[in-house]
C-alpha cells in the first residue's frame, strides 16, 4: 500500500455537494492499494501513520505524532498512487489493485487507525471527490509498505 501523508491545520472532502470528511489539525492521508497488498499492508499503513512523528514538539521538532496531539485522520482512498508514467503521457494503473480488492482494504487501514486511538474521517471510494487542505509546513511525507527505506 501507498500513501501520501500531508500534515493539515484542516481537510475537507466534498463529494458533489455534501461534505462527507471534516478535520481541523491532523493527517490528510491519500491511499493506494496495490495489486499485490493485503490484511497486513493494511494494519502496518495504519501503525505507520498514526506513530509518524511529524508534529513539532515544545523545541519545534518534528517529534510528536498524529496520536500524541490528539489530531484526526481524513483519509482518501486515491488508485491513481499506482500510476505508471515511465513510458508515453499517460499513466498506466495495472498496478492497482482491482476496486472489490481494495475497498476492504481501505476499510482496514480506517479500522485500524480508529483502533489505535485516532479519530478518522473517510472519502467515498470510487467517486468523483473535491479534496481542499490546508498544507501545515507543509510537511509531506510518502510511505510503502511494499518498500523498506
């Protein structure tokens, strides 16, 4: 699985007109699945996230996570993570797992953060969505479970 962390001072997810994630400081995370995650790539994103210490401390380090401010999550789920633009302009998605195999998984990583103790506001999988934010530094940070760093 594939995520993009952006720390927010706000996130809203809209779909047409109803507002469907609302946050205030927290996590802004677009997720993807690929074809060849599972229940464990799951559980191992949302630990990832939730433990990501990216909120600046007393000293203005980046030494607190999502869970030690009392932050939320808004999550998206976003195939277009596993696009593939290396050859031609445009992006080819067979990297991305099959939408009855992700939709679930996307769930995981929501249960999952809810689990750990954070609250979590979802997009709608498989919809046209408006994302807004408010990019807090920015800071952004990129995690793969399939990819050790």
């Amino acid at each position: 699985m594939r995520a993009v962390v952006q720390r927010v001072r706000e996130a809203k997810v809209e779909v047409g007109a109803e507002v469907v994630a609302d946050i205030g400081p927290g996590l802004l995370v677009l997720v993807g699945v690929g074809g060849e995650d599972g229940s464990g790539d799951a559980a191992e994103l949302a630990r990832r996230i939730v433990h990501l210490r990216i909120f600046p401390d007393d000293e203005g380090k980046m030494n607190l996570s999502v869970l030690d401010t009392g932050g939320a999550v808004a999550l998206v789920s976003q195939f277009t993570l596993f696009g593939d633009a290396r050859k031609g302009r445009r992006p080819y998605f067979g990297g991305a797992a099959a939408p009855e195999i992700a939709a679930p998984l996307v769930d995981k990583v929501a249960g999952a953060i809810r689990s750990l103790g954070v609250d979590v506001q979802c997009g709608r999988f498989q919809t046209h969505m408006q994302v807004s934010l408010t990019n807090d530094g920015p800071v952004t940070i990129l995690l793969d479970t399939q990819k050790s760093f």
